[in-house]
C-alpha cells in the first residue's frame, strides 16, 4: 500500500504484533496506542522517509526501540511498553535469544507480562539462571501455547532443561534434537502432550530410535559383506563349499583370512571398519599370523599385509 498516509488503530483492543508495512513509502502517521500489540517493533519503521509520528504507547511491545535518523526523527511516544532498553540500541544477547523463542509462538501474552527489561536472570517467569547468569531451563510446560519450537534454543550453551509439555506446538521436533546433539549438549527435552508435534518424544525416546536405526543399518552392512565374500569365493575358488569342506593349508588360510576381515567388519564403532576397497585388497593378500583377541582388541590394526612394502 504505497499511497497508505496514516493508520489510526488507537483503543481497539488488537492482540498481535505490528504489521509490515515497508511498503507503505507515503505513510506519516502510525497510531497504535492503548492495544495490546506485543512482539519486537519491526525496524522498517526507521526506514520511512515519510513518518512524522509514530504512538505506540500502552501496548506490551518487547526487544530494541526503534532507531530513526536524528535529522528527521518523528513524534515519538513509546511508553508503558516492555522494551529491553530506554534508549535505541541490541538487546543483550540472552533477550534477543528468547524473543526469537516468543516469535515461533505468537508472542504470546502470557511471556510478555514479565519477559521485560534486558536481563532475563531477573524477574522473568519460566526462566532458571545459574549463578553467572546462564539460562538452564526454560519450563513452558502448559501454558496452551501454539506455534514451533525455535532453533534459537541452540544458542543458549549451558541449557540443561527444556519443558515444553501440554501445550498445541506442531511442527517437527527432529531438528532441535539433531542440533542438542552435534553440539554434544546434555539438554533434557521434554515435549509430551503436544498432539500435533511430530515425532513428539522425550531424548529416551529419540536414542532409542537412534538405536534401533543403528542395528538396521549394522544388519545391511554384514550382509553386504556376506555378498561380497561369497562372491569373491564363488569368483576364485567356483564354489562355496570350501566354506564347509576345506582341505588343505591354503584352505584353511583362506577360512581364516574370511573369518578375520568378518570380525574387523562388524566392529561396533563404524570408524573402525575398514572400506570395502579395503576388504577386497585383504581377500587377495596373504594372511598374517595374528591372534583372534589382537583383532578384537585392536581393530584398526591391519590384518593383512602385502608382499608389496608400499601396501603395509
């Protein structure tokens, strides 16, 4: 709305944050006092070269005032709001980190009555600081909140508790979970009685899932590895029996040479299993004399070695 002059909503009661309008280049008066407006003052605000007064007083607006070039600063009446600061200026770092938490939910009333004021350690409801004013646990569990939980959780390091339980969230819960764990963080998540959530669980549940995936994918590599020795052997020798009737030294090199590079395969930790490039070129050496509790032991230890010096 590029022509829009002026907006002129004082006293109605409207519930919500502030639009954007950055479109609106002819917009000179934006009056939103006595609302209940909450959210931070979005900044293009500071960017129309137009408005000459801006009334937001009386509503529960949150994070930075509005910065505005000095030379053509509008009428200003920001009052009884829960601005981090009294002047233009960042948030501290922890604020800025829950009003993107309060954004995925609506900004919702209940966390604007006391998430005021640039210290979150201090008199803000649902937040537990240490000592150093670290945030360890945010409790929102059930305050009928609705929205999706905020990757911006991440950026609190030392979180150790995160409630968000009986309440309407959706979206997917996967991400934050992924995120607390490559960042090796010890964060207890709960979220149960979230009915449209997916993958709604606690950690217990999600290690367990990450467990059973683990096997899954165990399972198909032995059996890759079964193939790929069933062919080499059907390949070299025509015939699998040599499994069950060896003859022979040669024979029973090859048995063992078998059966170690299986033990060296379904090692638990995958770092320590070897490539298939890797199986393929032990298959064709010769087998090294080495006890089965040295391979178990040290897995990442070669098994076989070359006649080559430049393979050993």
């Amino acid at each position: 709305m590029p022509k829009l002059v002026e907006v002129n909503l004082e006293g109605n009661s409207i519930e919500g944050s502030i639009p954007d309008l950055s479109n609106s280049t002819s917009l000179q008066y934006l009056l939103l006092a006595n609302n209940r407006l909450m959210g931070v003052v979005p900044p293009f605000l500071g960017l129309l070269n137009n408005i000459s007064q801006v009334s937001l007083e009386n509503n529960w607006l949150q994070g930075p005032l509005p910065a505005f070039n000095k030379s053509r600063a509008p009428k200003l009446n920001f009052t009884s709001n829960r601005f981090c600061l009294d002047h233009p200026g960042p948030c501290d770092h922890r604020v800025i980190t829950l009003l993107q938490v309060a954004q995925t939910l609506y900004y919702p009333f209940l966390l604007a009555q006391s998430w005021r004021g640039n210290n979150p350690c201090q008199d803000w409801n649902f937040i537990t600081c240490d000592d150093k004013g670290n945030i360890r646990t945010v409790n929102l569990t059930n305050l009928n909140l609705t929205g999706t939980i905020s990757l911006s959780f991440k950026n609190l390091t030392v979180l150790e508790g995160l409630y968000l339980g009986g309440n309407r969230l959706n979206g997917s819960i996967l991400d934050i979970l992924t995120i607390f764990h490559r960042s090796k963080k010890k964060t207890i998540v709960i979220t149960t009685g979230n009915a449209f959530l997916q993958q709604s669980h606690s950690p217990k549940t999600s290690l367990s899932s990450t467990f059973i995936i683990g096997i899954s994918v165990g399972v198909g590599v032995i059996v890759m590895i079964f193939v790929a020795i069933s062919y080499y052997c059907k390949r070299h020798f025509n015939k699998i029996r040599l499994l069950r009737f060896a003859s022979g030294k040669d024979d029973e090199d090859i048995i063992k040479k078998i059966l170690f590079v299986g033990l060296w395969c379904i090692q638990m930790n995958s770092s320590d299993r070897p490539k298939m490039c890797k199986v393929v070129e032990m298959l064709q050496g010769k087998l090294e004399l080495i006890s089965l509790e040295s391979i178990i032991s040290s897995p990442t230890v070669p098994l076989l070695q070359h006649s080559d010096a430049s393979h050993s």
